[in-house]
C-alpha cells in the first residue's frame, strides 16, 4: 500500500490579510491591549466584539489561552478553596488543571461509548458529591445531550460551564456550544478552530460574572477598553474586591484572530468534507467502531475518533506503528504513560484517584487522529484507506 506523505501537524499557512493586519500592529509598537491613542479601539476590544456577535452573546473576554479562560470562569462564578468541581473523566489535562488552579477539586464523570460525558453518571454525582459546578468538556468536538445536560444542571443548581476547545461553531438543535450555561470557554491555540498560537475566548450573558472575569484577567481599572463589556456600573460593585491575575490576549493574537474569524464559517464546511471522507471510507470496518452523530448535533470535524473494540496493549501499539509506518499518525488514549496530548485520567495525579471503569473500558481501544485543513479530500481518503488495512490486519491476527 501507497504511504501518505502529508503532515498532521502542519497547519494551513495565514494568508495576506493575516500578515497585513500583523504588521500594522507591528508598526505601532503597541502591543499591550490597553496602550492605545486617543479615539483608538485596540485590536484585542475588536476581536472581542466580533466573537460576541459570532457566538451570539453579549459578553466576551480575550484572554491568554482556553486553560486560563476556564480558570478564571470559574474564579468568576464563585469557587471556593477545595470545593468539588464535576467534569468528564475524558478529558485533556489543561480542564483538570485549569480546576485545579483554580483551587478546586475535579469529581470526575464516567463518559459513554460516544465519548461524551455519562448523563446517568452526571445525575448520581450531582446528588451524591455536594459539586456546586460542572466544567463541561466538550472533548474531541463531540457534544452530549445539551437539552438533558441543562435539565440536570437547573435539577441539581450546578453552574454549568462548558469547555468549547474543540466545538467553536458547533451547535445543538440550533444553539452555539458555550451557550447552555453560565459561560463558554473557547481556545485559539494552532491545533484548534482559530490560529493564534495560543489564545482563548470566554463568553457570557451574565454582567456580573463577565466584570469579574475582566478583572481578574488584568484589566486594572482599564475595563471601559473592553470591546464586549458590562456597564461601569457592574464594575464599580465588584472591582475593589476582584484580583488582577493577568491572562490578557495582546493586540498582536487579536488581529490576526479577526480575520480567520470572518472566515471560520467557511473553515467548518471543509473541516467536516474531510471529516466525512474519512468516515466514509472507514464506515464498515469489520471491527472498527464510529462516533453515532446525532441528529441535532452540528458538529466541526478537525479531528475523528474511533474504537478497536477488544484490542489489547501491545495489539494497539502494533497497530498504531503500522500506521505510522504508512505515514498516518494515530493517537491512543489507552497507554499506560501520556504520550503528547494522550493524558488519562490515571496521569493527573494532583487529582484525587477515582475509579471509572466504564471510561477506562472506552479509552482501552480509543484511537485519535487530526485533520488539518492541509489534507485534501483525496489525501483523506488515502488515510481511510490504510487505517482501514491496518485494522483489517489486526482483525485477521485476532483471529487467527
């Protein structure tokens, strides 16, 4: 069989009107969102415009990354020192450690065969753990049931506040994901939706809560240079009393965020074309088991998981290196030790250890692979076709 020799790490490269609004920043010299000239509208305030009225909400701060973004979201919404924070047993390492900094403690959910948070599993634990939140984790791009999710959260009183890392432009039945509860974090590091290196976005309807996160990112009493703000008057409550714990996103990231944002939209659309090549081609695998999409889930397919049911630790590892022989790179999440971003639950050891069985028994043979918008339609196909072979192969071992 013909290797691939694409690149899954190699993002498309930021065109003309990326490089042009960079450098305007750059010749100003002022870099600091807050370092602006009379009548001047900073970059940073201007993205945080433009994403509020992409996601459709009346806040936004621009911060320094996803991780600090779900940190002070929670600061924001009141955490206390050691209380209980609910999130998904699958999860990467930056949710339970963005909890953890932010001085809680992660009471960790078990996750279906669909890699979504276990709702059964949600409700026991919403009774049983005391949690007053729920940092949920919106893993891999794969939404769970967001109308049962907010049933249960006004059921139990949990602050619900979702980790968007992989689903900015996403949907459930119509709403944006990062808009079923008190909040909506989002990342703008390469590997997600929007390219700034590092990055992130955190959106809300609440006043309160968003003055509160403008303070703690740094604002200083410079909040009236916010693009997508509360009124003073929200400030003036709560401004003595909030810590500046400075996460700021700069001018730079923000303008040439702007631009990519004006495109996602168009981005999405041939993120799942490659999306549904891939899954076209590995569809009827014996042995190979698919994500089920529902329906009211419009998803942004940047990257595909899928399972190996029955495989064993040295089989996955064959398998994977077969793989990689043929140029496609696989990530598996049931490893011993974390291998890049392939952390389990079992690694985080700052985190008190729990048992889930069910998610271990899902992670045991749960494969990963990105899709970067470099691949054409037919290098996706390519790549289909050889983890294709290389289950059919494992398959006929097993069976042997």
């Amino acid at each position: 069989m013909k290797p691939f020799a694409g690149s899954f790490t190699q993002q498309e490269a930021l065109d003309e009107t990326v490089i042009a609004a960079a450098a305007d920043v750059l010749r100003t010299g002022r870099l600091h969102r807050y370092n602006l000239v009379k009548g001047e509208v900073s970059q940073a305030a201007r993205l945080e415009q433009a994403f509020a009225a992409y996601q459709g909400a009346r806040y936004c701060l621009a911060c320094a990354s996803g991780g600090y973004a779900l940190a002070i979201a929670l600061r924001a919404a009141g955490l206390e020192h050691g209380e209980g924070v609910l999130t998904n047993g699958f999860t990467l390492a930056p949710v339970p450690g963005a909890i953890a900094s932010a001085g809680g403690k992660p009471v960790l959910v078990e996750i279906t065969e669909d890699m979504v948070i276990d709702l059964d599993d949600l409700e026991r634990k919403a009774r049983t753990s005391g949690a007053r939140f729920l940092a949920l984790s919106n893993m891999r791009g794969h939404l769970a049931d967001m109308d049962r999710v907010t049933d249960l959260a006004r059921a139990h009183g949990l602050i619900l506040i979702e980790d968007c890392a992989h689903t900015m432009g996403a949907a459930w039945n119509g709403t944006r994901s990062g808009n079923f509860g008190l909040a909506g974090c989002f990342s703008t590091q390469t590997y997600k939706h929007l390219n700034a290196g590092e990055g992130g976005l955190l959106t809300s309807d609440d006043p309160e809560f968003m003055a509160r996160a403008i303070m703690l990112s740094g604002s200083y009493m410079f909040y009236e240079r916010h693009g997508a703000a509360p009124p003073a008057e929200v400030f003036e409550r709560i401004r003595l009393e909030t810590p500046n714990m400075s996460g700021r996103m700069d001018n730079l990231r923000a303008a040439i965020l702007l631009p990519q944002l004006d495109r996602l939209d168009d981005a999405i659309a041939r993120w799942n074309e490659r999306y549904r090549a891939v899954e076209q081609g590995l569809a009827g695998v014996e042995g190979l088991v698919l994500r089920h999409r529902p329906a009211a889930e419009a998803y942004v397919g940047s990257s595909i998981q899928f399972r190996l049911p029955g495989i064993a630790g040295h089989a996955a590892t064959g398998f994977v290196e077969d793989a990689k022989a043929l140029g496609v790179d696989l990530k598996w999440f049931g490893a011993d030790d974390p291998a890049g971003f392939t952390s389990t639950h079992h690694s985080w050891r700052y985190v008190a250890a729990q048992s889930l069985p069910q998610t271990d028994h899902v992670l045991s043979s749960l494969f990963d692979m990105r899709l970067p918008l470099t691949f054409s339609i037919e290098d996706c196909r390519q790549i289909a076709a050889i983890i294709a072979h290389c289950a059919s192969k494992r398959v006929l071992a097993r069976a042997s």
